[in-house]
C-alpha cells in the first residue's frame, strides 16, 4: 500500500472526493476536448449535487477545466480565473443512473467548434475515474498516461496504433476498444507505462483510420505550492 492510499492526497480541500477528485475530473474532460473550453455545461449527481457547493466541488471542476490540478490554489478563486479566461459555465443538478454518487458529466465546447461530452466519477482519496466518452462506454482511472484514438471501425485499426505506439517504444498497459456499431465510429483507450511523445499522438492522428487523437496525461499525486 502507497502512502498515499493511507495519509490521502496534498491537495486544496476540504474534500478529496468532492475538491480533488472533481478537479481531476475537469482537468480530464479538457483533455479529452483537446483545447482550452469556452462553454461547459456541467451535470451533477448525487452526493456531487447535494452537498457540492459547500465541499467546493463546482469551483473545483471549474478549475480543473482550466487545467488546474487538486493541489492548486487557484482553485478557490476558479470562477474569477474562469471569467478572465473567456471560460462560460453553468451548473445543474441531474440524474446520471447507477453510477457512483460523487459523478459529474461535463459537456464541452471550444473556440474552434469542438466538442467533448465526458462522465466522470470521483471514486475516493482524491482518485477519479472516467466512465463515458462522447458516448463511448468506456472505464480507466487517470493514473496512467492515456491515449483516446478516435477512428473507424474497420480491420487493421488497433494493428496500425499499436504499430505507431512500438516504434516510439510506448508500452501498452491496457487496451480498451467500443465502438456505437459495426463499421462505424470507434473509440481506442490506450493506458501506458510511460508518458506518450507529442510526436507519437501527431502520427497517430495522420493514420487514415483516425479521426482524432487525445493524449491524457497521469496525474500524479500534487503538491499544493505556496
């Protein structure tokens, strides 16, 4: 057992379920957008939407869409960086099903048009997990390096990305592949054992089967500064 499974993680609180977790949550879901988010729309659920407000979750998931990471303090101040950073966002309470009580789906846009639509679940000790994608349903944690390959369903996909991965000797930890239907749009979520070249996600994103190619990088355990 690490030390910080048992002393939990340095982080801006006062909840790591509701304050770090959730800004892992937004950190990932920009991510996954793949460029800084100008509109977020942002569901919670649960425990999230009861007692959110007052653990600081909304500033938090604010925060981590601005790329804050769970020991920044910033955080306490997210919605005046938001509002600095052109950042539009809006709250509502939802029901999201059978997922865990400290759940938020966050739907994003960019200045350039794009759109990411991601639920998360902040499942405990600052840890947080994703479990849809654009909906893809899809589950990994973020403690390792991930990549999300967009691309077409068709024989020869998963060959040509790990193709590219080898030859800049990235790892593969663990694979995911879900697709709506056969033939159709795809999604690949790759876990590594090392960080991904930018260069590595570049070429994935010029294979002909890809659409597109989001890098999620690991997010260690922080270290609030100052």
């Amino acid at each position: 057992m690490r030390v910080f499974e048992v002393v939990g993680p340095v982080m801006v609180g006062p909840s790591s379920s509701h304050t770090a977790g959730a800004a892992r949550i937004g950190r990932a879901a920009r991510a996954v957008l793949g460029a800084p988010p100008t509109q977020a729309r942002i569901l919670l659920h649960g425990s999230f939407a009861a007692t959110g407000r007052g653990h600081g979750t909304d500033r938090a998931v604010v925060g981590g869409l601005l790329g804050f990471g769970p020991g920044d303090p910033r955080l306490r101040q997210s919605f005046a960086h938001a509002a600095a950073a052109g950042l539009q966002f809006s709250f509502e309470e939802a029901d999201l099903g059978a997922v865990h009580p400290n759940s938020a789906r966050i739907l994003l846009s960019g200045a350039a048009g794009q759109t990411a639509d991601v639920t998360a679940s902040s499942v405990g000790g600052g840890r947080a997990q994703i479990i849809d994608v654009d909906g893809f349903a899809l589950r990994f944690d973020l403690g390792r390096p991930t990549v999300l390959v967009y691309h077409a369903d068709r024989a020869g996909a998963v060959a040509d990305v790990a193709t590219v991965l080898a030859r800049h000797a990235v790892n593969i930890a663990a694979m995911q592949v879900a697709r709506k239907r056969r033939a159709g749009d795809a999604l690949m979520v790759i876990e590594s054992d090392g960080d991904l070249p930018v260069v590595a996600v570049a070429e994935l994103e010029r294979l002909a089967c890809v659409v597109a190619a989001r890098y999620v990088e690991a997010d260690p355990d922080p270290v609030e500064e100052g």
